[in-house]
C-alpha cells in the first residue's frame, strides 16, 4: 500500500490540477491515499499568502472522502518563528486532519525555489541562510501543534556542483544535521520523506540516505512519504523508491499522519 502524504492541488496557488483529478491516482492503483497538504502561508512574502479558503478547501475532501476516496485535508504551513502566533490562532480556529511545517523562506528568500538559489554566488550569504535555515528548524521542532517536518534540507534541490565542493559549507550541513536528526528523533515528530529531490539536480530524496541514517540510529521511526505533486501525473512519483530506501535501513512502517495508530507497513 502506497500512500501520498504531500500532494497540492489548485486550492494552493502554485497547484495545476483540480482536487478532482487526483481520483485517477487511486483508480489506475498508483496510491491507495493521498494527505493533500495545500500551502497555508500567512507571510505576506509567501507565494500562497491568504489563498487558502479552509473550510472550502475541507468540504470538497469530505465530499471525495464520501465517494470512498481516502484523501485528507492537511495543510503545509510555511514557518518561521515571527509568524509562529499567527499560525497558531489560525490552527486554533480551524482543525485539519493533519499539519506539516516546511520552511521555504529565509530572511524574504526562498530558498526552494529552481531559481532564487542558483544566483547566490556569494558563499559567505549561502552559508548566512542555510544557518538560518537550521535555526528556524530547530525552532519548528519545539510547536506542539505540528505533526510532520516537511522536506528536511530542501535548499540542497537545486544546488549547484560548486556549492557541494566547498569544505566549510559541507561541513556546516554535516554538523547541522547531525544535531536536527538528534532533536527530530527525540521529539516524536513525523519526519517527511519527500521525493521531489529525487527529480531535481539533487538526485536524492529531501531528506537523504545520510540524515534519514542518523534519524534512525538515533531511535527516529516516525517517518511518512510525500511526492509533493503538484499535478495529477507526478501523484505517487518517487514512493516505491522511498519505501525501498527506508526499508534498506531498516524503517519497518510508514506513518500516516492522519491516522498515526495504525502504522503503514514497508
């Protein structure tokens, strides 16, 4: 059973297909669910602020679900510590099956963006943001009210060969992680799986073998899986490789975010 816990449709501002079409993922047994986590920015600098319509965005779930679709209603906060009450007033008004909190701008750059990191050609003001970037993670680990870590190093998708050859950075990113799969394992966190770095320059999952290792020897099994599609076709993309990577280091089950008592097995 394969299930898709980051999936965006078009009630996220950079969603291509209609929560609809994602029926053909189930139909043709790509997936056997999917945790829609449309982007609930609340930063003006945010791609997706003030676009989500909640309580639209949930009935038409409950309306698939209805049909006997097993699809959720999660949202994928973009977080940074200024914006933290904010996002917990809007939790405390409206209750979602699942949240998951991925970090996507730093200091008012985005640091997942195919375009905005390959123009850093300053390495003193890469190695700024991707400090700042394990800082607010650090930070993200500490609210009770998310349930899954999305897309750990998300910055690494569209890095180029120099960035990877230079000695200070790699081991700023080692040491970093080193000290968030600590943290991540102890905090009882779901950590996502994602597969879009699998079609990125990148080459790997976000995040990696070497981090999702660290997780696990560190006492980590909260893990799920997420393609984060943003079109029907790529629904399900990269989760068999997923799963074959996770069970290689010896994860026996994937979380279902929604649904975390009954573990999926691998």
């Amino acid at each position: 059973m394969y299930y898709d816990s980051h999936i965006h449709s078009t009630h996220s501002s950079d969603g291509l297909s209609v929560m609809g079409e994602y029926t053909a993922a189930v139909d043709e047994d790509r997936i056997s669910g999917i945790g829609f986590a449309e982007h609930l920015d609340l930063m003006p600098e945010c791609g997706s602020y003030g676009c989500l319509e909640p309580l639209v965005y949930m009935d038409e779930v409950k309306a698939l679900r209805n049909r006997g679709y097993e699809f959720f209603a999660g949202c994928e906060i973009d977080y940074n510590k200024k914006a933290q009450q904010d996002i917990l007033d809007h939790l405390g008004k409206f209750h979602y099956d699942f949240t998951m909190c991925s970090i996507h701008m730093i200091d008012g750059f985005s640091i997942s963006n195919r375009v905005y990191i390959p123009s850093i050609n300053d390495m003193d003001k890469l190695i700024h943001i991707i400090e700042r970037y394990y800082e607010e993670f650090k930070y993200s680990l500490e609210v009770d009210a998310f349930d899954v870590i999305g897309h750990v190093g998300v910055f690494k998708r569209y890095l180029g060969d120099e960035y990877y050859r230079h000695e200070g950075l790699q081991r700023l990113v080692k040491e970093a992680e080193y000290e968030i799969a600590l943290i991540s394992a102890k905090s009882g966190k779901i950590i996502e799986v994602n597969t879009s770095g699998l079609y990125s320059p990148l080459g790997e999952t976000l995040p990696g073998k070497a981090f999702l290792e660290l997780y696990y020897s560190f006492g980590g099994r909260n893990v799920c899986v997420g393609s984060d599609a943003h079109c029907c076709k790529d629904a399900g993309r990269g989760i068999k490789e997923a799963h074959v990577l996770l069970k290689d280091i010896g994860f026996k089950h994937i979380i279902l975010p929604w649904d975390r008592k009954n573990p999926v097995k691998l």
